[in-house]
C-alpha cells in the first residue's frame, strides 16, 4: 500500500513563507503547522487544506503527493 507524502515544507519555500506568517494567516498554531509541515500528522481537513491553498497560492496537488510502495 502507498503512503501521502505532505510537501507543504516545499512549497513554503518557494512561497518564501515562514511557519510563523502563515500560522498567522490561517489561524493555526505552530505547533500543529510544523507537524503537517515535517509530516508526522495522520489526517487533514479539507478547511485547513483550502486556508493553506488560499494563503500560499496553490493547488492540493502542490502539498500532497501519493508514493507506492513497492
């Protein structure tokens, strides 16, 4: 079974967000951001999924990918 690979640290980066600034602009906190952004959550919301799309301007394509395992 393949596994969701959240690449929310790249598009940061290419954004030039910070985690704090965009912890800002989507309400939520540090903490929690920094889990989705190093991966180690198990679930997102769809809402939080849209404010982080909206405030980085991206599609979920651009955060999420999906890898097989082989």
């Amino acid at each position: 079974m393949g596994k969701i690979i959240l690449r929310l640290d790249r598009v940061m980066a290419d954004r030039k967000s910070s985690l704090k600034e965009l912890s800002e602009k989507i309400g939520i906190s540090n903490v929690n951001l920094s889990k989705m952004k190093t991966g180690k959550i198990s679930a997102i919301r769809f809402s939080t999924l849209e404010a982080i799309c909206e405030a980085l301007d991206c599609q979920p394509g651009d955060i999420l990918e999906y890898s097989k395992d082989e």
